[in-house]
C-alpha cells in the first residue's frame, strides 16, 4: 500500500476561481520515502500579494514554471496508485481534482485526513494545525507555508501516525462504508454515527461551542450527511465546513415542528451561517387618520410603534387588500393612499368617485363610508390546532393557532384536550414572524387540498369548545 503525501500552495482559499502555485508529492510506504516530486507551477494568473506574503511565492518565480496542464500526466502518475494524505485533505485534493480535471484527466483515489487521523489516534490536544501538531509531536518545519515544507512535516507527522495506530484506525478509515474522508476535519465520527434517523433540528458548532448553522430534517441524519457529501468547493463552503467541530440535535417529532423550530432557533441564536430567515421583517399596515378638512382617510405605512388596523407581510399584499376596499365600498383612491394627485383623483374624472378629495362629497357622508368599509374589511380569522407525531409513540405535538396567529407548539401524552385552555397550557408561547405565517399556512394549504397526512386539524371555537 502506497500513499501520496500532497501539499499545494494557491492563489486563495478555495478550488473555484483560484490556482495551484506549487505541488509537492511524498511517495511513501508509511515507513520509508520512495519517491518525491515537487514544482512551482505558474497559476496563469497573478498571485495576490497577501498570497506572497504569507508563502513568500510571487509571480516573478513562477513566470518560467511550467503551467500545471504541462506536468499534469507527470502529477497523475504519481497519485493514480496511492491513497492521497493530505492535512485537511479536502482542501488540497479539491485543487488537484480540479486541475487535473481541467487537463483532460479524471482523478479517483481513495483520501485520508491527517487532521482527523491524528485527532483519533494522537486524541487531547488543543490543537490539530500542521505547526502546534509538529510542536507536540517534535517534528521540525522548514519552509513553512512552502509545499515542500509542509508536505515534509506532513509526512513525518503520517510515519508517527503509522507507528501509533494500535487499533488499525488508518485501515478502517479507508473502507468504503467510513464516512472519515467525508466528515468534517474537526468532527468527531462517532458524534456523526449517534445521529437519529427522526425528525427534528441540529445545530453545527464550532471550536468554542457557539452555533454556527440551524437546520432542520425529517430525517436528521440523512439530512446532515448530505451536507458532508454534497461540500461545495467555495471559499465560504470550505470555511464552514472546516469550522464544525460538534454536531446536537432536538426532535421534533414531525415536519411541522420542525419546520417551526427551525424558524425560532434563526432568530434566537442568530447563526452566522444561517442566510435566509435572519434579516428584519419589514411589516406594512392600513392605518386611519382624519385630514384638516375632517375627512377619514386611509394610509399603508411601515408597522412601528402604532398598531395598524390591518397587517400584512409584504407592500403588495396591503395594496391589494386597500384597492380591493376601495372598490367595493365606494372609496377615494386619494383619500386612500392610492394616488398621489394634489387635486381630484383619477377615479372622480371617470365618475367613479363621488368626489370627496374636491369636497364634493361631504365629511360626514364620506367619514360613513369609510367605517362601514373598515368593518366589512373585518374578516373572522380562525382558531385552530394542528395535531401531529411526538417525539415518541405515546407523545402527540400541539400546534396552536388564535385568530389567525399563530401561540407556540408543545407536546403532551394525554390527548383528552377538550378546552382551548387546554391547549394554551401545552404549548410554548413564541413569537409570530413572516416566516411562521408563511410555514403555517403552506401546511393549512396541502390539508385543505388533501395532499398533508400525518396531521390532525382541530377547529376551536369562541365559547372555546373543541369541534372536530
């Protein structure tokens, strides 16, 4: 058995966009080395200058090597019969996969992770970089951040690695069913395998303990192990996956939950890998307010500190509900916030207003109008809660819903829930956002259209009965 111990120096960080500068190779036995290569390779494109500062590597030294397509069959023939070992093994073989790629040439050979071979046999240290492992295990460094340098190191630190493995940990490693090249450098394989196949959320966290990512899954396992395997090869991809050092987990029992879970966790723990459902939810309302003519009119701002009449997740939403109102009650499109016209409306030139923003149309017949308008705006929003799986068989989860908006979720093992009080008592309190509207409302959606199972749906009535 024959392994290739690869390091590389880049343009940056990441296979996407960036260039091998120079490949150093170690042939090796796990005892002896057999063969070496090594090679500036002139990138094509300029080196950065925060790249020569840290590798000493400028574009005047790699103007005359050679381009890395020119000693690509060179670099396969060295790696196409060894297992590659590497330190954060994805980084670099993402880079030489890709080049080699770009030459015509399919590279497939089994990896290993020195970062995760040492954190298994060489366990406790506080820390797994290529200059503190050396530190700890007497290994001298010369030409730091240089690949022959590191490839070096790399090696000596893989002969220790050899000598060390009582328990055959490199063997297993390499076995088709080990998830070792796959995982996360910093993770610990076991954490991975004692994930539960059920649904719930999981939380990534780094070095230091803090959230990193929320996620949600009907199958948390399943779900996390398709992060591992489907690894993007972006900067910001590799730098979130290279910071997860402990995975935990809450069930949820079902989908739902989890969904909702999932959605409260963002907001709370604010995780800086976590995209969508973190930014500032820009509510619009209807508001009411009377002009210096004594005319009722109607508005759409940004909700604030002054509760609107009418809520509405986005500008477009408030806009129809107001057009459609004014439409159907005979109203002002002016003196509705619709036009902004100085003078009469559009409408009033059609004879589809009767006048008001002329004062054609009196205060008082007008102000009528408008509040007959606002109570048949009015509409009956429904209580209701969505009954589903537990986090075991006998537990049943709670969704709450009042009005329209939704309280919380719980879970409870009796279902002789026969009062809305009763429901009040089982759940959560927490907050609504765009975000819980939108997941409740998708699922009233797939019920009402017979397309949701798993889920019973209870409507509660005001005297606070329960009618199923």
């Amino acid at each position: 058995m024959l392994f290739a111990i690869v390091d590389i120096e880049t343009t940056g960080g990441y296979s996407e966009g960036n260039r091998i500068t120079e490949i150093a190779i170690i042939i090796t036995d796990g005892y002896k080395v057999i063969d070496r290569f090594e090679s500036l390779i002139n990138p094509g494109v300029p080196i950065p200058p925060f790249i020569t500062g840290l590798t000493g590597i400028d574009n005047s030294m790699t103007d005359g090597a050679p381009h890395f397509s020119e000693v690509a069959e060179e670099i396969y023939d060295y790696l196409k019969d060894c297992i590659f070992v590497a330190h954060n093994v994805s980084f670099d073989f993402s880079f030489v996969k890709s080049e080699l790629a770009e030459a015509g040439i399919e590279l497939k050979v089994k990896k290993l992770c020195t970062v995760r071979l040492c954190r298994k046999i060489f366990p406790g240290f506080p820390s797994y970089s290529l200059g503190n492992l050396c530190r700890f295990l007497n290994v001298e460094i010369e030409n730091r951040h240089r690949a022959g340098g590191d490839a070096e190191a790399t090696y000596e630190v893989f002969t220790k690695l050899v000598a060390s493995d009582s328990e055959g940990f490199i063997i297993t490693s390499l076995k088709a069913n080990s998830k070792e090249t796959t995982l996360p450098p910093n993770l610990d394989k076991e954490q991975f395998n004692s994930l539960p196949s059920f649904p719930g959320v999981y939380y990534f966290h780094d070095e230091n303990g803090k959230t990193i990512y929320v996620g949600k899954a009907i199958d948390i396992k399943k779900r996390i192990a398709g992060h591992f395997s489907s690894r993007n090869s972006a900067e910001e991809k590799l730098r979130f996956f290279n910071n997860i050092y402990s995975i935990s987990f809450e069930l949820a029992g079902n989908e739902l939950v989890a969904f909702l879970m999932e959605s409260h966790e963002i907001k709370r723990l604010w995780p800086p890998y976590n995209k969508i459902q973190k930014f500032p939810e820009a509510q619009f309302g209807i508001f009411s307010y009377y002009d210096q003519n004594g005319y009722q009119r109607l508005s759409i701002g940004k909700v604030q500190k002054t509760p609107p009449l009418f809520s509405f997740n986005y500008l477009t939403d408030a806009r129809d509900f107001l057009y459609a109102a004014v439409r159907d009650f005979d109203l002002c499109p002016r003196l509705s916030g619709l036009q902004t016209t100085k003078k009469a409306c559009v409408d009033y030139s059609l004879k589809a207003c009767k006048g008001a923003c002329v004062m054609e149309e009196s205060p008082e017949d007008y102000n009528k109008k408008v509040e007959y308008a606002l109570d048949g705006m009015k509409q009956e929003k429904p209580t209701f809660a969505i009954i589903g799986k537990g986090r075991s068989r006998y537990e049943n989860s709670i969704v709450l819903i009042e009005d329209g908006k939704y309280q919380g979720f719980g879970f409870v093992e009796d279902n002789t829930l026969n009062h809305i009080d009763d429901f009040r008592n089982v759940i959560t309190k927490q907050k609504e956002s765009k975000d819980i509207q939108k997941i409740i409302s998708q699922f009233v959606a797939k019920q009402e259209k017979g397309k949701l199972k798993g889920y019973k749906f209870i409507t509660l009535t005001s005297d606070k009965i329960v009618v199923e």
